[in-house]
C-alpha cells in the first residue's frame, strides 16, 4: 500500500469485497465487544489494517469509483467500531516507525477533483505522523478534512452530501464517543474556543457554520446525524451545545432526547471530567448579550407588548393558544412539555 503509487484495481475490487462482509459481521457488534471478545489480537490486527487503508487510499478517492468505494467502506467500518479498539486508529508514538514528517508539514487536505498532487508526493508516506496528546492522530485529521472539504462541495455535488450523512458523520460521531483523545483534536478544530461573537452560528465559512447548517436541513436525518455528532463533542452537555449552536438550531435534537429543560444526556459514553472548554475573556465579556435561542448578539428593539393593556395581552394569548390547539388537532404540529412529552390544550392551560 503506497499513498504515492496507484493501486492495482483488481486488487481493491478484493479488498472492498471484503470490507462489505466485515460491515455485515460487525453491524450487530455493540461498544463493549472488544472486550468480550476472545480474538482480540486477529480485532487489532483488522483495525490497524483499516487505519492504513484510510491514510493511503484517502487521496486516491477521487481516481475512480471504486477507490471511492473502498475510501467509504473503510469509513463504515469505523462505526461499528468497539470503543475500547479505538487507541489502535491512534497509536501511541513510538510504538510505530512513522514518517519523518512533521505536524507543522501535513499536507492541506486532499482535493476531490484531481489525484495530481498525490502523484507529485503530497501523500508523503502511509504511516504520515500528526502529534496530538502523545499520540499519531492521522487518520483522524484526515476523516475531519474530508468532512470540510465535502461540506464545501456540496453545493455543487449533491452525492458528496449523501456521503457525509451515511459515513463520515457517524463514523466521527462514534471515534469521539468512544475516545476522549478523539473527541479532544475533533473538537479543537470544529468547535474551538469562542472569541467574540459578532454573527449567528450558521454565518460564516468554517467547519462549524457549515454544520450548524445542516442542523436544520430538510434531510432530518443528515439534521439529526449532524446535531448528535455536536452534541457528542460537546460531552452530551445541553448547555455547551447551546452555546455553539444556539438553542433555536438544537431544539430538534433536544426535544428527541427529552432535554429541552436542560441538564446532560445519559448515555453509554464514560466522559472525562476535566471541562476542556475554558470561555476566552472576550467571550466572557459578550456572553450577556448574546441570545440564546440565535446565539448571535441580540437586536434591542421596542417590544410591540410595551404598547398594549394587560387585557390586550390576554386576549392575545387565548388567540394563540386556540390557534396552536387547531394545528395541534390536525396534526400539523404535536404541543409537548419540557421533557418531550405530547400534552394537550387542558393540559398547557393548567401549567
């Protein structure tokens, strides 16, 4: 396996054969089978085979469809992955010959359209070292470039989309879950520290506006996947989530998991206690005026209820109540409590 030299096709035709039965026979593997398992070491030896897989073949993908299929059924193995199998995907440095490249020499990631810049070497070796908490963390920068790449070509290419909804996201979503080191470097490049906010969440043209986008796209699914991907990086905890994304883009997920009231989800994840996510000042100094359903700087503007009696403002609010109660009856819309629950008109009134 080279990142240099193109792969014979015939040989990763086998090879993805081969990745498909492993998705089928791993499919049903929960988090702990790892350490159920009594063949561990044949487990080891598959996953490291994987992390090659990706770290050489990831700027081939673009060469033909079928590397792209082997780039994408390597990723779906990553999802069916055992947490405690993870540290082989980030091995400690060392414990392996890496290439002498440096972190500060990692090439930009690879571009979809052309494979040649991997020709002229930007591949540099299979074994390309990214240093992060003592560990070689390659594969997961990779995974996290190509997540940006294709959000930013998807606009364009609508499979590039489908691509990052059935892989890449749950593939990352499951890498952080199960490996606070993972979650750490993923965390530090999509959700990094807040400086001073001037804009909405989903204004601008880093990793995390393009995702809190699709927070709210019409594809619930790749919304959900997306929403529960932050919510990982951000140790399930309501709170933080707001803070990046606004209450307004994560009401969705919230509601699902019953956490519209706040608090922290309870889950299989075992997270550190150690709160890594230490407000900057200038966050800290513009955080009161912040809102927290947009999380953007709020607008003060007169309120038009200023101008209203108080038996204005309550007819005002039976009109509304009746109208959401017909909605509710047609089934446009569900009225559900804080915790999720469907509740009825008799039911809000009396709360």
């Amino acid at each position: 396996i080279s990142a240099t030299t193109l792969p014979d096709i015939k040989v990763v035709v086998i090879i993805v054969d081969s990745l498909k039965i492993l998705f089928s026979l791993t499919a049903n593997w929960t988090p702990d089978f790892y350490d159920k398992s009594s063949n561990k070491e044949c487990l080891k030896r598959i996953y490291n085979d994987i992390r090659l897989l990706v770290v050489s073949f990831s700027g081939w993908s673009s060469a033909d469809v079928i590397y792209t299929k082997l780039f994408n059924d390597c990723v779906n193995l990553l999802m069916n992955m055992p947490y405690s199998m993870i540290p082989v995907l980030i091995p400690k440095i060392g414990n392996t010959v890496f290439s002498k490249t440096s972190l500060e020499s990692v090439p930009p990631p690879c571009t979809l359209s052309s494979v040649e810049g991997a020709n002229k070497g930007v591949g540099q070796d299979t074994l390309l070292l990214v240093q992060f908490e003592e560990r070689n963390m390659s594969i997961v920068k990779l995974l996290v470039d190509r997540l940006d790449l294709e959000l930013k070509c998807s606009e364009d290419k609508r499979e590039q989309m489908t691509l990052t909804k059935i892989t890449l996201l749950p593939a990352l979503r499951t890498l952080a879950r199960g490996n606070s080191t993972v979650r750490h470097f993923v965390r530090k490049r999509t959700l990094p520290p807040l400086k001073t906010v001037t804009g909405r969440p989903e204004e601008g043209q880093d990793l995390r506006a393009r995702l809190v986008k699709l927070m709210v796209h019409a594809d619930h699914s790749l919304a959900y996947s997306t929403a529960d991907f932050l919510f990982v990086l951000c140790k399930e905890n309501v709170d933080r989530l707001v803070k990046y994304t606004g209450f307004g883009n994560a009401a969705g997920l919230l509601m699902q998991r019953g956490l519209l009231a706040g608090g922290s989800h309870e889950g299989e994840a075992d997270y550190s206690s150690d709160s890594g996510d230490s407000d900057t000042e200038e966050f800290i100094q513009c955080q009161s005026e912040l809102d927290p359903i947009t999380g953007a700087p709020k607008v003060h503007e007169p309120s038009v209820l200023d101008s209203m009696t108080e038996e204005e403002k309550e007819a005002e609010a039976v009109k509304l109540m009746d109208a959401i109660d017909k909605l509710n009856k047609t089934g446009v819309i569900k009225m559900v409590d804080t915790s999720g629950q469907v509740v009825s008109k008799e039911n809000m009134q009396d709360k």
